[in-house]
C-alpha cells in the first residue's frame, strides 16, 4: 500500500477509537501530551506518529499496540481500506474531473461512515446490473466527454499541426493511402493487410498492433474509410507520442485507465483530420440556412468526407456545442439482427443533460416509434447501403421535442446485422436560432416514449408490451389517494 493510504487508514482508526471512548480532540491532546493540531493532521492521513507516540496514544486509549498499527479494520471500515487498497484511484486520473486525491481523501476521514455507505451503495448497485470495471471507466471516459462538451481544442490544435507538418490538404477527402504512406515513411510502420481474415475466431476484429516491429494487421473485410481511419488512429498515437494504448480496434480488454483515455484522444484525433472542422461547419451552417431540409445536401456533406456515418454522427457531436452552441444533443449507436425484434443501445452521449433516450438495464423495449429504430427496421427489409431518415421526436409525457438525424448501415462484420446512428437535437430557442428548417412540415413529427413499459401514449400501433410501469405508478397513486382520505375520515373522529 502507498504510503498516504497507511497514513489514511491510521488516521481513521484513531478517530473511531477516540469517538468511541466519548473524547473530543482536545481531550485526546491532554491525556497524551499530544498538541490537537498535530492529532488533527494523524487523523486527515497527514501525519503518520513514531512508534513512541503510537505507544502513547495506545497506552492513554487502552488499546493494544499491535491493534493500532495494524491495517486490518473493522467491518465499518473495512470497505473503505478495500478501496483504498485498490487501484481504483491511481487509474481514474481524478485531476481530468477537477478532483484533487488530497480532497477525497478528507471527505473519507472527515466523514467514514457516510462515505462507508456510499461505497456500500455503489457496489451494490454495480452488482445489481454487473456493472464492470471496464463499464466503470467507459463511463468515466464519457462523462468526461460531456464535463468538455464534447470538444476538445488541444487536440484540434494538434491536428493543424499535423496537417502543416505533413503538408496534406484539407480541401479533398484524405485518402487511406495517403495515410498509409506517412505510417511506413515517417514511422517505420511494417501494414500486413489481409491478415486477419485467416483467422475465423477474429472476426470482428479490424487490426492488430504489433509495437515490437511495428506491423499492423488488418482485415480485408474493412472499407476505404474504416481503413482511414485505422491509419489515422496509428498517426495520433505516433503523433501525440502516447505510449500507455491499445493494440487492438476494437478493444478486446484494457488494464488501465488511461488505455481507455489515449484510446479516446487516438479515435478524437483521427475523426478530426479525417473531417475537418471549418469544412464541415461552412457545409452545416449552409444546410441549416435553408427553410427546407435538404435532404440530398445532407446526405452529399456526409458523403464528401472519407468517413462512415458513425464517424460523421460522431464529428457532430464535436463541432455543434462548438460552433453553434447548440449543446443539448444525445448520440446513441443501436444494433439489430434481422427478424430478432431485439434493439440493443451499446454506445450513447449525452450533452449538457440526460436525454430521454438512454441505455436501459432492465430489459425494458424501446419505443419502436424512434427513427432509430425505424431506420433499422427498414434496412433489414430493403437490403441498402445506407438508410436515412429525419425525425422530430415528441416527449409529450416530459415536454420535450428533438430533431433526430439517423443513418442506418449493414454491419460488414456480421451477417443479417445492422447498426444504427443517430443525434437528436433538443428543440430550443438556441436550435430555433440556427436550424431555419425546423417548421418544414416535410419532417415528420412522432410522438414517442422512452419505453414502452412506462410510455403514456394510447393505442400504438407498435407498443410491444403494456405500459406496467406507468400503470404500477397510477395504482400507487390511487393507494396514497384513498390513504389520505382516510386520515381526513377519521382524524374527524
């Protein structure tokens, strides 16, 4: 254990023996000839006493030596040793989030059992929807990205820079093979392409970094834009000079924190240079002029870049807060197999706030009135490439409308799959401000649920199940209702 954790977990001993004998701090200073402010600094974790005044102390509380310096607590504190002992703090880099490790330390010491039950709550919570550590740190990651509203300069800063260094220009899509040329001329790079498709087993896999020689291993399932962007990825690494990274895309583990960060910036840097920022937003601020939606300028903007739709949604949701202020957005990634009737939500952002679409752990059925979802169902029928759609999304029941873009493709990976992205905007005076189109009454208007076991809307045609969580409400209602009559009955009496 470091060194500040012994000192921490000293400390809260100290306190609860001297809490439970009845004696205040300044009690303690008199019958052991300590001064107050230097227990005070023993019980913060500041100060660790030589074996003398830890025989003193012992001696004055009546408590055996060897159970003072032991690390061993007791079951009030036992938790918190265990997450003191843990990794959990060191990996989390808690400076990102404006969080000193000297702060949360404090709070433990000042306050043990709160703190106690806290940590009780979040591991029971955790086991109640096998919350993982790697869940932990994605959610970290992601919650990081909205604390920055999903833009981050310094990164955009470094992509100019790579940009001037390597001379290429941001007027015309990048090429793959442009990419390609600075990895094995700037940094030795050794790319075997075709791979990994001898294996059977690495199916959903689209590369392998050796660092040892420096070879990357590809697929030959990959498009030209997934194997942009996989370059782009090995350049910010290179790049950025990050060391502490991932080797596979995707992930298959990870062992720390910052793999899962650098893993981030790497997918950040890549999805900037492949769409530039003044490019798309001059492209965006001429489709949001417009009265009418312009569907066919839209889908030719997004088609202009070397980039999959998801990699589009995604440089959305980095240059809307940015350049627009618009930053009450969500982003949500679903999955589909054909004829499943299942939808699974495996990747979302919120901005600004929780939207109403959010990942759902208790096996609850989404509104199939989402484009989300209608896009998916679509595609699975007529077999496109790429299946778009627009919709304002009506949260009648929490008073909120979205404009939702969403774009649906076959997952090139898995057959008889498919993925669906979507950004829904929340409808604002700020949207109203900078979206002209808004009153097109060519975009369909729907009103939707979240689920449909607590969505209020009558006779849908789609509902897959009945609204119990709605109606579990209105029965509860119902029971305090006739409870409070009650009292009134014969509080009279």
């Amino acid at each position: 254990m470091e060194e500040d954790y012994i000192k921490l977990i000293f400390g809260l001993k100290l306190k609860q023996i001297r809490t439970e004998k009845n004696l205040s701090l300044f009690g303690l200073s008199k019958i052991s000839g300590l001064s107050k402010s230097y227990l005070n600094e023993i019980e913060n974790g500041k100060k660790y006493p030589k074996p003398d005044k830890i025989a003193s102390l012992a001696e004055v509380l009546n408590v055996p030596y060897d159970q003072m310096v032991s690390l061993k607590l007791d079951k009030n504190l036992a938790p918190i040793g265990n997450l003191l002992r843990s990794k959990i703090l060191k990996e989390i880099p808690l400076e990102l989030f404006g969080i000193k490790e000297s702060d949360l330390i404090d709070i433990v010491s000042n306050a043990p059992a709160k703190v106690n039950a806290f940590i009780n709550t979040i591991i029971e919570i955790a086991q109640h929807y096998n919350f993982s550590r790697e869940s932990f740190f994605l959610a970290s990651v992601r919650s990081f990205q909205e604390a920055n509203n999903n833009y981050f300069d310094d990164l955009e800063e470094q992509v100019l820079k790579f940009v001037e260094a390597y001379q290429i220009d941001f007027n015309k899509p990048i090429s793959s093979a442009e990419l390609k040329e600075i990895l094995e001329e700037e940094y030795s790079y050794t790319i075997v392409e075709s791979e990994l498709g001898k294996y059977e087993a690495l199916e959903n896999l689209r590369s392998v970094f050796v660092p040892k020689t420096k070879t990357l291993l590809l697929t030959d399932a990959i498009d030209e834009s997934q194997r942009a962007f996989i370059y782009a990825k090995e350049l910010a690494y290179n790049f950025l000079k990050i060391e502490e990274r991932l080797y596979t895309f995707p992930w298959i583990k990870f062992e720390t924190f910052d793999q899962v960060l650098n893993n981030f910036y790497a997918s950040y840097f890549a999805g900037a240079l492949i769409i530039p920022q003044k490019l798309i937003s001059d492209n965006l601020e001429e489709i949001f002029a417009k009265k009418k939606f312009d569907k066919s300028s839209f889908l030719r903007v997004m088609d202009s870049f070397n980039a999959s739709p998801e990699s589009f949604y995604q440089r959305l949701t980095n240059i809307l807060p940015k350049e627009f202020n618009i930053k009450n957005l969500f982003f949500l990634r679903f999955t589909h197999r054909t004829n499943s009737g299942k939808f699974h939500l495996n990747k979302e952002l919120h901005l600004s706030h929780q939207h109403s679409p959010r990942a759902n752990e208790i096996n609850e059925h989404y509104c199939r009135r989402w484009v989300s979802l209608k896009v998916l169902m679509d595609i699975s029928k007529n077999s496109k490439e790429h299946q778009f759609d627009i919709q304002i999304s009506n949260y009648e029941n929490e008073g909120n409308k979205y404009l939702v873009f969403s774009s649906a493709t076959k997952d090139p990976f898995k057959e008889g799959q498919y993925r669906s992205i979507s950004i829904g905007l929340l409808m604002n005076n700020q949207l109203e401000k900078k979206v002209n189109f808004l009153s097109d009454n060519t975009i369909k208007i729907e009103n939707v649920g979240v689920t449909c076991e607590r969505c209020v809307i009558e006779n849908c045609e789609v509902r897959q199940t009945p609204p119990i969580a709605i109606e579990k409400v209105k029965k509860n209602k119902q029971i305090e209702t006739i409870v409070e009559e009650l009292k009134l009955k014969f509080d009279k009496k």
